[in-house]
C-alpha cells in the first residue's frame, strides 16, 4: 500500500521541542531546551483539580467551556487591563493556546488569504496557518532588540492580507513589544483591515516592572483581535493543556465553529481549577514574576560570568545567547548539539524559529527550573568552556 501524508504535515521534520529532548535524555544533559518549568505548580490549583475530578461533573462541558472558567477570563481581563468582556458571547476555553490558535486560524482564513507572522515564531504557527489555506508573509525581527520597523511591517503586507499572528511577549525572542511598535501593528491591521490573533501565553511572565499591554486594549482594536492565553504558562503547569480566548462575538463565532470539531471541549476538572486560579490575589501573580526575574537573573548573569554576550530578557522563559561570543566556530544549531553532547546541557537553535533568511547565531536556555539545576547547568558550561 502506498503511504498516505498530507504533504505539510507528511514532509516535517520532528518538532526542535522533541528532537532536543531526546538528544538531552540520550546524553544525560540537563535540558534547558524545551519551554517548561520543573516545579509542582501552586498546591491550591491542583488541589482544586484533583477535587473536582473527584467530586464534579466528568462528563463533556459545554462547548465553549465551564461557566466558571468564562467568568473568571472576563473578570481577569477586567482586573489586570481594564477590559470589558462579556463571557457569554466574547469568552471560550481552549484545550491549550495551541487549539486556540488552530481554531482561530481554522475559522478565520479562506484558503488564499494572506497572514501576516513576525520571525523568530513558534515553531507551530507556520504548518497550522498553511495546513488552514494560508499564505505566510514574514516579518523579520533581528538582535539585540528584535525592532518592528513601519518598513518592515509594510513589505509583508498586501491587498491579501487578511490575519496577523502576533506573540507577545515574543518566544524565543524574550521580547516585550514597545508601545510605540504596538501602535504599528495596529495602525497597520486597520489600514489592512485585517484580523490579529495575539498569542499572549507569556501576559503574565514579564519583568523589570513592567505591564503586559494586550492589543486588544489599543484604539480601534477592540472587535479586531482575538486575545489568547494559558493556564499552561500562567500557573505553571504546561502540561494542562487549557487555553482561553477573549473576542468580539462575530470574531469569536467562526473560531468556535472550528473548535467544535476539533475538540469541542477540555478536561471540567482542570477547567475549573483554573478558573479557581484565574481568581487568586495579587500576591500570586506577582510572586511568579518575582521567581521568574530572579532565576533569569541567576541564570543571565552566571552565563555573562562564563564570556558569553547575553541578549536582553523582557519577559517569557526563556534567555539568549550570542553563540560566537565565546569563540564558537559553528552555527547555533551545531552549538546546541555540541552542549548537549558534551558539556551536558541542552539548549534550542533560534535558527528553528526562522522560515525565511535564518538567523544562526542564537542559542535558547529555559531559565524556569529550580535554582540548583540552573546552578548545574553553569558549572558544567564553565567546567567546559572555561
Ligand atoms: N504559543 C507560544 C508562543 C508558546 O510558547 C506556547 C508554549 N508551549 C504555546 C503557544 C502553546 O501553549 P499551550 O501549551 O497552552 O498550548
Ligand atoms: N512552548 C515551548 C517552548 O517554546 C514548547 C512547547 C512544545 O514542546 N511543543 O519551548
């Protein structure tokens, strides 16, 4: 029998995610590649998970997810940006931003319409918005600030340009777009008349005392973004998989109609932990990003110590390296194999994140585990670069 593949997704390689994992596991290398924290999450999230599978309602939810959870992403979207939402008809839980994502894309392109991406990207955005029908059109962002210039923006737009797909904070960038380059986005997507999916699953993990601005919240852009975000990321328990959306009704509609059969719906009991976590004071959250800073800080300044020039992190997981500041002779993705195989921590090549005119000089850690595995990964590339 002929084997039968769809050729976007048939022709992939395997995810840069999977592929240094394994390398990490094979090599006994402490992994700082994939985007996950090694902690346990807050005890009170998945007590309230663990209760609800126990004593709750296990049978399928309602398609656009638990009440509860509706209502605690509309009144979050009041407390921390002064959004108005009404759950009813601008709220629906997603199994992951990832489905939300794909649902968005899903519902909202016809095949020939053209998305608007800024590189360096998630490594998923590209197959999902060209497996929807979608023509991608780059926009290419570059070290050390991974500016967004008016020109830029331009080139990749045209009179087909339907959606943007915008990541803010930026993975694998660890950049927080400046208000003045919001503004471009969004003078750009109404001169477009063009849809933004926002992809905030970082909104609560920015630091230096810095606000997370949705662009959602800017002028004019109220019935034109579709705002995602993560439990995964925000609670840190990346493994949960529930994702919410916050749009306008007659964006919201379309996307809920791919949703449906995709998933229809997520897990009750996690949703409803989450809406219980969504709920939590002020003190969590800012005690996340207090955590976070300080282990990029740790982690930053032991690699500074090592003579590698590290790139600015404004938000996200996630620390960059120059892969020549110490010398390094090869490109980031041979600079990640050889970490991982022979200093014995693992790292994810930038270059993955690239479609178009890669850049290969950039090396990703996860700075999101606990102090004493940072502390290891630095002894053993001082041990081997030293
Ligand atoms: N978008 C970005 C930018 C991410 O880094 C991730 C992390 N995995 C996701 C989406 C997916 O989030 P989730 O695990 O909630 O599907
Ligand atoms: N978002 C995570 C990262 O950037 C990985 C998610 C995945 O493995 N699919 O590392």
């Amino acid at each position: 029998m002929t084997a039968t593949a769809n050729p976007i997704f048939g022709n992939m390689p395997t995810t840069v995610f999977e592929v240094m994992s394994r390398l990490a596991r094979e090599h006994g290398a402490i992994n700082l590649g994939q985007g996950f924290p090694d902690g346990t999450g807050p005890r009170d999230v998945l007590e309230a998970a663990a209760n609800a599978a126990i004593d709750g309602w296990n049978q399928y939810p309602p398609m656009l997810g638990l009440p509860e959870l509706r209502q605690a992403v509309a009144a979050h979207d009041r407390r921390f940006y002064g959004l108005e939402v009404d759950w009813q008809s601008e709220v629906m839980v997603t199994s992951g931003a990832t489905e939300a994502l794909a649902s968005a894309l899903l519902g909202l392109i016809t095949p020939g319409d053209e998305v608007v991406l800024f590189q360096p990207l998630y490594d998923a955005y590209v197959p999902m918005v060209r497996r929807a029908g979608g023509v991608p059109r780059f926009v290419t962002l570059a070290p050390p600030d991974w500016r967004l210039t008016a020109e830029a923006l331009q080139a990749a737009i045209s009179p087909k340009t339907r959606v943007f797909l915008f990541n803010n904070p930026l993975n694998p960038a660890a950049k927080m777009f400046s208000a003045e380059e919001l503004a471009l986005i969004a003078e750009a997507a109404r001169a477009a008349d063009a849809v933004v999916i926002c992809d905030e699953v970082y909104e609560h993990l920015v630091f230096d005392g810095n606000a997370h601005i949705p662009l959602i919240t800017l002028p004019g852009m109220r019935d034109r973004c579709l705002k995602i975000g993560s439990a995964g990321k925000t609670f840190s328990l990346t493994g949960w998989k529930v994702g919410y959306v916050t749009a306008a009704p007659a964006l919201l509609a379309p996307v809920s109609k791919a949703h449906q059969f995709l998933v229809f719906t997520t897990p009750p009991n996690l949703q409803s932990a989450v809406a219980y976590g969504l709920g939590k004071d002020g003190a969590y959250f800012a005690d996340l990003i207090a955590e976070m800073q300080a282990k990029r800080d740790r982690f930053a300044d032991g690699l500074a110590r090592i003579g590698f020039d590290v790139l600015p992190c404004g938000g996200t997981y996630f620390v960059n390296i120059d892969v020549r500041s110490i010398g390094f002779a090869g490109d980031d993705v041979a600079f990640c194999r050889h970490i991982t195989e022979d200093a014995g921590v693992a790292a994810i090549p930038v270059s993955a994140f690239y479609h178009e005119d890669a850049l290969s000089t950039v090396a990703r850690f996860c700075f999101a585990k606990a102090d004493t595995v940072l502390d290891g990964a630095l002894e053993r590339l001082a041990a081997h670069f030293g």
